[in-house]
C-alpha cells in the first residue's frame, strides 16, 4: 500500500495543475499598449457593452421572428354535469353531449404590420448604435488608461529623481561633514546639507505613497486584479519621440464616435416619423386553423368518432378615428427630430471648444516641455560646475545647494512637462476623433 501511495503522489502532483481554474492573466514589466489591450479584454464597463450587444442581437431577433408564421395549439377536454338548455317556442330542451374534447391547431401570418416593418427597417441602425457605444466606451477607457500610465511614470521619475537627489546631498553632506571636521569651513554648511537631505527623503518618501495610489487608479481603469502586481515600463527616448503632433490637421466630425452615434440617431428618428404614419395603414394578417372535435355521452368512447372543422382567412383591422391620435403623434416624431438638428448643432460647437482647448493646451505644454528641457541640460551644467569650484575653495557652500535646488527643481519641472505634453497630446488626439 505505501509502495502503492509513493507511486500515486508524483503523478497527482504532476498532472494537479492541468485540474486547478485558469487565474486571470496578469502583467509584469508593462507597456502602454499592453496596458491599453489588457484593458480592452478585461474591463467591466467594455465587458458589459458586449453583453448589451448580444442583448440587442437577441431583442432584434424576437422582434423579427413576428414576420414567420405564428403555429399554436389550443385543447380542451370538458365533462357537462347539466347540459346547455335552449328554448325552442314553449319548449326548454337540453341539448349537447355529457363530454367535448377539442383540439386546434391556427397558424397567422404577418403580411403588413407596422411593428414588424419598423423592426426590420431599424435592425441593422440598431445593431450600429450598440456598436457605437462599445467604441466610445473603448476609446475612453484607452484614454484613461493612458493618462493614468504616465501618471504612474511620472510619479516613478519623481521617485527616481529624489533618490539620485538624496545621493548628491549624502554625498555633499559628507564632503561637508569632512571640511568642517578639517576646520575649513564652519558647521553651518553641514547642517544645511542635513536639511536639505531631510527635505529630499521626505519628498520621496511622498511620492512612494502616492504611486500606491495611482497604481490602484490604473488597475481599476484596466480591471486588473488589485492582489497581482504590476509594473509598468517606458522606453524615455521613445517618450520624448512622441510628443509631437500635426498641430496643422483640421477637424473632421465623422472622426468623432459621438458625432457618429447622433447621425445614428437621427437616422432611428427618422424611421419613427415613417413608422407613426404608417398607423393610417390598415394591419393585414392571414390566419387557418384545423380543429378536432370529439363529442359523445360515455367518456370511455370519446375519441371514436372526429368531428373536424378547418377554416383559411384574412384580416384587415384599420381605425378609422382615434380622435386626432394619430395626427399628434406624426407632430411629435417630427418634433423630436426637428430636435436633432439642434444636438447636431450643439455638438459640433462642443467638439470645436474641446479641440480648441486641448490643442491650447498641448501647444503651451509643448513650449514648457522645450524650455524646461533647455533649462535642464543648464542647470546640470552649473551645478557640475559649482560642485567643482566648492571642492577646490572657489565657490561657498551656500552656492553648491543653490545649484542643487536649481537642478533639483529643473528636473522634476522637465519631468512634468514631459508628462503633461504627452496627457494634452492624447487630448487633442481625442478631440479630432484620431483615437479608433
């Protein structure tokens, strides 16, 4: 048995995995578009647009299915305790039998009805519309998705800035330290080191706190499981490639995923003046049915003898007045898309103040990410330059952590602009519809 017990275990160890449930596929080391394509497949929001999909597709079905023949089967079976009584001159004579058993089968057919032909005419502008939502829910969630990713890279450049800060002032703090214990220099220098070295852990250790926080942002806007890790990647050559953009392109309505579902729109409109009027049309349908009936007095010979009936026909039902009903309704489908011109309208003016603002902004971006750029590589030459002078008893230590600060400060001002540039980028590119 143990023999038996030590051959089993490394099979049941070796084929367990193939049994346990599939997890969730989870990212280490990610890109953008990695971070964007995870999201598409795994966010709630999108999940959910696709199931309004098949709702749709499904809805549409049922309301198509009208145009097939309609078969329905109707049986009874009846036992009389008193038969029907009929009066015939100054007579009362019961007639019928003590047992009925009937059977129908009736079919209908559609062959003009108002509801079907609407469902027909608006099946595929229907089927658009949902399509649409899913697009525009799928180009907002690639668009916070993506400001949420460089807001993780900036805050892990501000990280990484602080910690090469706190290297240079651990690293002037000791110089410091060593010329005061030399007696060239007084203690003030050292302290203000400290300070200054005080001031950059804190800042750190601000940032470290924040990324929590905006890790869990982009989890939950990629809906990725907030127990896994995740640690996002960027090329920063790549990054400062592409910041530029066409500021020349014009704007194109049909871009937009709003302006198209309001064309969409328009269009389910217009098929509702068109279905309102065909209300002055009479519904024409056909129907047939077949009916057995089985009638006797002993129940145990009901069903011996059949007494069949079958009928074919047609049926045209029209209203003829509705007290003006169906003229009101005419007016306010038209009304309603009369209405449409105005969202159309109001639309466009929104679509050009978003343009107008994001293109505004990325250009001011633009001309800061430049400027503070320039201002980096100056400032990294100073303060190499002030650090050399100091170690050599030109410059004053005051003069060195000036420097610093101003180098300090000019890269966390290129690394904002950086970021900044890149998030007003995705807005213009939002604006002009350029995010498919």
């Amino acid at each position: 048995m143990k023999r038996l017990i030590s051959f089993i275990r490394p099979v049941i160890i070796l084929f367990l995995p193939l049994f346990a449930h599939p997890q969730t596929d989870t990212l280490q080391q990610v890109t953008l578009q990695q971070c964007v394509e995870f999201a598409i497949r795994h966010q709630p929001l999108i999940q959910q647009s696709l199931i309004d999909q098949k709702i749709v597709e499904t809805t549409i079905k049922s309301k198509l299915a009208d145009w097939y023949p309609q078969l329905n089967l109707n049986a009874n079976l009846q036992h009389n305790f008193q038969l029907p009584a009929s009066k015939f001159g100054d007579s009362v004579i019961r007639i019928g039998t003590n047992n009925t058993s009937t059977a129908g089968l009736a079919v209908t057919q559609n062959i003009f009805n108002r509801d079907v032909l609407l469902a027909s005419h608006t099946a595929q502008d229907v089927r658009t519309q949902v399509r649409q939502i899913t697009e525009a829910e799928k180009i907002n969630i690639v668009v916070g998705v993506s400001q949420a990713y460089y807001g993780v890279l900036l805050t892990q450049k501000q990280i990484e800035l602080a910690g090469e800060d706190i290297i240079r002032l651990q690293r002037s703090l000791k110089d410091a330290y060593a010329q005061y214990q030399a007696g060239i220099v007084d203690k003030i220098d050292y302290k203000r080191a400290t300070i200054s070295l005080n001031n950059a852990m804190a800042q750190k250790k601000g940032s470290e706190d924040s990324l929590k926080a905006k890790y869990a942002v982009l989890k939950q806007l990629m809906g990725y499981p907030d127990s896994s890790f995740l640690q996002v990647r960027y090329d920063s050559v790549q990054m400062q490639n592409e910041v530029n953009l066409d500021t020349a392109l014009e704007i194109n309505y049909q871009n937009r995923i709003e302006f198209r579902i309001l064309e969409t729109q328009r269009r389910l409109l217009q098929a509702n003046i068109k279905y309102t009027k065909l209300a002055y049309f009479p519904s024409i349908s056909a129907f047939g049915a077949y009916n057995f009936n089985y009638l006797n007095n002993q129940f145990s010979s009901l069903y011996a003898q059949n007494y069949p009936t079958s009928y074919i026909g047609l049926q045209l039902a029209l209203p003829i007045f509705q007290g003006f009903k169906r003229v009101q309704d005419i007016r306010g489908a038209e009304l309603q898309f009369q209405r449409s011109d105005y969202d159309v309208i109001s639309l466009k003016d929104t679509i050009n103040t978003q343009y107008e603002q994001a293109m505004a902004g990325y250009k001011s971006n633009l001309y800061n990410y430049n400027v503070f750029r320039e201002n980096l590589q100056l400032a990294s030459d100073v303060y190499n330059t002030l650090e050399v002078q100091y170690k050599a008893g030109i410059k004053t230590y005051l003069d060195v952590i000036t420097g610093e600060t101003d180098l300090r400060d000019a890269e966390i001002a290129y690394a904002n602009a950086l970021y900044q540039v890149l998030v007003s980028k995705i807005s213009v590119q939002k604006a002009m519809g350029l995010i498919q």
